[in-house]
C-alpha cells in the first residue's frame, strides 16, 4: 500500500500585529477551504522547530494524485487573500510516493 499524495504548502505568517491578527480571523476559515477539496482526508499543520523559514508547512492528504493536483489550483485565490494579510514565501508542491520505495519503510 503506497503513501497518499499529499498537497504542502509552506509559508511565513505575518509578523505585524495588524497582520497575524487578520491571519488569525481566517485561519479556520482557509483548513475548511482545503478540507473542502474534492478528495481531502486529512489536514495537518507543522512549524518549524528551529523557527527557520518558511515557519508553517501544513499539509492536506488527498485520495488521487489528481485530487491534489486539482486542490493546488482550487486553493490559488485563498493564496493570493493570504498575501494581503502578510503571509510571505508562499511555495505550493504536490507530492506523491516515490515509484522505488512506495510504501513505508519501518524500524
């Protein structure tokens, strides 16, 4: 069973206080937008540890590679509404399994 394609987006928050305060109000609003994508199963948010850039990676699993290839389009305005507010170094990637080592490999 190989691993679901993922959709990543990776990006700074706004450090303005105006900024990350109208990011904030949003927040919610953008997980349902992605969790709204045809074939979306999951949503996962992560920081970087080191506070390094960019800062926030989160992460929508989806069912089909297509899905995820759809959903990177699909989500391009709220991209572009996250710019307003402050949000820098915006990169989107679709990942899917690697062909040589499709599935998990465990201890």
């Amino acid at each position: 069973m190989s691993c679901k394609p993922l959709l990543v987006m990776m990006y700074d928050y706004p450090l303005s206080p105006e900024g990350s305060k109208a990011y904030l109000a949003q927040a919610d609003r953008w997980i349902k937008q992605c969790l709204a994508c045809q074939g979306a199963l999951e949503w996962r948010v992560y920081r970087d540890a080191d506070g390094a850039t960019p800062f926030v990676t989160a992460v929508t699993t989806f069912d089909t590679l297509e899905h995820a290839q759809a959903a990177r389009s699909d989500l391009a305005p709220m991209w572009y509404e996250a710019r307003a507010f402050g949000v820098t170094g915006v990169t989107l990637k679709v990942l899917a399994s690697s062909p040589i080592y499709p599935d998990p490999i465990k201890p």
